[in-house]
C-alpha cells in the first residue's frame, strides 16, 4: 500500500523568512496530493492541493511543487507570520479510492 | 452550517470499559472516516463509509467497530478499551462532486485517555 515521509518533523524559521517541508510516496498510481494545517486543538484544514498532471500550484505566500518522476512534492511557504505556526500534513491520494494517507506530520514553528 | 460535529470532547475510560464516539455532517456529504493521530505518526485511518450503508476498514482498524447510521451520522464504538486506543480521534467527511470534490473536511476531535 501506500507510504508517505515527511521531513522535517520539526521546523523552527524567523518571522519573514521561508519555510520548506518534503514529502515522498511509494505508490506511482498516487495522483492527487493535498496539503493540511492543523492548528492547536483543532482538525486539520485544507490549505492546498495539486494533481498529477501538474507540476507547481500557488496560492498567494502558499505553493507547491510535485516531481512524479521521482515521486516527491513539496509545500513552500514564503514571508511566513506568527499565524503560520502549526502542524503541516502532506497527504497522497489514487481519486479511484476512497482513501488518503498521510504523513506524519511538520511542526512549523515561527518565531516573532 | 456547523460542519462535522462530534462529541464527547474529552473521556477518560478504564481499561476494558465501552465507549461510542459519536460524528455528523451537515453538509450533506458521502464518505465519512475516522481517524487516529498518535505523536509521530500522523493520522491514521480507523475505518471509512463511502455512502450510507457501507463500511470499509481502514488502516488500524483492531478493537474499532463503526456505524453509518445515516448519511449524517457515523459513530465508532471501543468495546473494550485499551490503553493502547489512548490517542485523538478524529471523523472527516467528503462530498463526491464539486470543487472541493477531494477535501477531507474534519471535527474537532475527541480526546481519548484509557487508563
């Protein structure tokens, strides 16, 4: 079945600065990844998503890359805010199924 | 809308003791899931419904049973609790069309203790 890493597992960035968290699958057949922030004491929330057939996504400060030939995808955070720390779960998907898997999770610490 | 609700928010059980946490969407949705998220290792499906009616297990569905009362509604009932069953339970629900065809919308969790 499906197995998702995600580095790192803990991220602390100055105000202003970027943010990256990494994520691999193992299952080629994977063709939608989305991206989930949980803040504390409350279920994850959507932020951003990208489907196979395309290579990069933004969403104002948000983007995120997918190389499917080597089966890695990336969120991006650029000028982060104190608003951004959180948990950050990258998940993968086959839209065939009812199924996501998720990552282990990033917790992405910005500092004032 | 209050979106996927589920309650209790907290409990505490002793070991082998029963428990039923409860879920609903109002949004009309069809699949719905349960989750667990232990330190570490993200969150972990229990079981899943794709419609009313139909279960599926999941992940780490041991010692776990579910029931998709309604298209609203889908519980997750401990039979007999384990301290290993310690952790924060999470429902989610999915709509099958529209643009948010492939978000998992999720509660607030339930945060479970087993002593």
């Amino acid at each position: 079945g499906e197995n998702v890493e995600q580095h790192p597992s803990t991220l602390s960035v100055q105000e202003g600065d970027s943010a990256v968290i990494k994520c691999t699958y193992s299952d080629s057949a994977s063709n939608y990844f989305p991206w989930y922030k949980q803040e504390l004491g409350k279920g994850p929330q959507l932020i951003i998503d990208i489907r196979s057939n395309v290579g990069e996504k933004k969403d104002q400060r948000i983007a995120v890359t997918l190389n499917k030939t080597a089966k890695h995808f990336s969120l991006h955070i650029t000028e982060t805010q104190p608003e951004d720390s959180a948990v950050y779960f990258c998940a993968a998907m086959k839209t065939s199924y009812d199924k996501v898997i998720f990552g282990p999770g990033t917790s992405l610490s910005v500092i004032p | 809308n209050a979106g996927v609700t589920q309650t209790p928010k907290f409990q505490v059980l002793k070991t082998g003791q029963s428990m039923t946490l409860q879920c609903a969407q109002d949004m009309n949705h069809n699949s719905m899931y349960w989750y667990r998220q232990d330190p570490g290792m993200g969150l972990r499906l229990i079981y899943y419904s794709a419609s009313e009616g139909t279960t599926d297990k999941g992940e780490v569905p041991n010692g776990y049973n579910v029931s998709r009362l309604n298209k609203r509604e889908f519980s997750l009932r401990l039979e007999s609790a384990a301290p290993s069953q310690t952790s924060v339970y999470f429902c989610a629900s999915r709509p099958l069309q529209g643009p948010s065809y492939n978000e998992q919308f999720f509660g607030p969790g339930t945060r479970l203790t087993v002593l």
